[in-house]
C-alpha cells in the first residue's frame, strides 16, 4: 500500500521480501539451534527414568533376600524409583493439564500482559528476547518508513506483529507520544522494553531525519546479537545439560555400588 502510494512499488516489493527473509532466516536459526537441547534434556530424562523404574527395581529382591541393610543413598532412590513407578503417569498428565491451564491463562489480555513482562525481566532468556523483539520492531519500522509510510500507520502495523504484548504496550505508548508531537524514542526509553542500544539509534535517526534508514542499521545490530546470543546459549546450555544427566546416573550407579559393597560384607 506504501508503494502503491509513493510510485514505487517494485522498491516497496523488494524490501518487503528482504524483510520476510530476515524474518524468517532469524526464526529457523533459533528454532535449529534449540531442537539439539531439547532432545538431549528428553533423552537425559528418560534415561534416568528408566534406570530408577527398570534397572534399580531388579536389585531390590537380592537385597531382600539375603538382609541387607541398605545404605541411606541406595533407599532413597528405590523410594525415588518406586513414586516414579507409581505416580510418573499421573504427574505427566497434571503437567498436560497444567499446560492447557496456563495457555487458557495466557488467553487473558492482562495475564499474557504480565507474562511478557516477566519473561522480559529473566536474567538470560530476557535479554534475548528483548534483542529479538529489538530486531522484529526495528526492520518492520525500518521497512515502512523506507516505503513512503508516516510514522504512525507505521507504528501501528510494527505494533501487531511483536507478538509481546508487553512491547505492544510501550509501541501503542510510542505512537500516542508521536502523535502528539513527542519523539519515539523519548517514549520508547522511559517504558525500557527495547536494548538501550535501541533507543540511540532511533534518537540518532530522529535528529538526523533519518529514522527508517537508523531503523534498519539497528535490526542488522539486534539480528546479529540474537544470532550470537543462541549460540552462546546453547553452548552453555548442552554442556549443562550433559553434567546433570551425567550427575544423576553417577549417583545410581554409585548407590547400587555402595549397595553391592554392603552385600559383600555380609557375605564375608
């Protein structure tokens, strides 16, 4: 539609296409780097699973059999296995229903408000959020001014595709600010939902009549360090994830160990 109006559709074309790709390169990134973690924590889980519901069970007759008192550690986890045997079903189904409970939840507009506030204040994943939320708002904005549209029709389409409504919340403030003559990024630094870095540069663009042009340096800014930030992520978190399940099968083996031990005592 801004291209259409300013006579140059086939420009407005071009940047709408760059925009979709960075978009969508920026979300298979993200999406790729998390399937390792995600499968690695469902594999370490089950594996623990399976050793405290299967492999620990088998030991616990030989034990009955010949007397033995069991070290404390070794009780513990037959009682961890035994309440995963029994229960491990019906908390599987409570965190479906939990699940379901908080997406209902999520449905509310003031819920999903303070959602997405408080994912925004989480020490690591907040940080990244906000450099992606950062990345979506300045290349939409960027591509809309560059296309010939005013700056409040093109805060209110920028507004509809965050998808945090916390961001949604200080873009609508934004747009109210400029339409009575105040500047964005004045507005956008008092709500503290975007980078700092963020802000400077739409101030720069703004003093410089250069907003749409500011707009898009920023987004390739903010895309960078969120590519940067799931691969450090993700390079902290599989190593975090292999000592855990590494841990928590030491910790059987150990106490079937300390078990074993017991045993041979006795049979001595």
């Amino acid at each position: 539609r801004a291209g259409e109006a300013g006579g140059a559709l086939a420009e407005a074309l071009e940047r709408l296409a760059l925009l979709l790709e960075r978009e969508r390169s920026l979300n298979a990134q993200v999406t790729s780097a998390l399937i390792y973690p995600a499968l690695l924590t469902i594999a370490a889980v089950g594996a623990i699973a399976l050793l405290l519901t299967q492999v620990l069970p088998e030991f616990v007759p030989l034990f009955e059999q010949n007397g033995v008192a069991l070290p404390q550690a070794t009780q513990l986890l037959i009682g961890l296995g035994d309440i995963v045997s029994r229960y491990g079903l019906y908390a599987l189904l409570a965190l479906v229903l939990l699940a379901l409970a908080v997406r209902q939840a999520l449905a509310r507009p003031a819920t999903r408000l303070r959602a997405d506030r408080l994912i925004l204040r989480l020490p690591i994943a907040g940080a990244l959020t906000r450099e992606a939320l950062a990345a979506r708002f300045s290349r939409t904005l960027g591509t809309l001014l560059m296309n010939g549209m005013p700056l409040i029709p093109a805060l209110e389409v920028v507004r509809d595709v965050l998808g945090n409504r916390a961001a949604v919340a200080a873009v609508a403030d934004a747009a109210e600010t400029a339409r009575n003559g105040g500047g964005l990024s004045a507005s956008l630094a008092a709500a503290a939902t975007f980078p700092v870095r963020t802000v400077y540069l739409l101030r720069l663009g703004e003093e410089t009549a250069q907003l749409g042009a500011m707009a898009l340096r920023a987004a390739e800014i903010h895309e960078e360090n969120t590519r940067l930030g799931v691969q450090r992520l993700i390079a902290l978190l599989v190593p975090a994830i292999t000592l855990v399940m590494g841990a928590a099968v030491a910790a059987i083996v150990t106490a079937l160990l300390l078990a074993m031990l017991s045993l041979n005592d006795l049979a001595t």
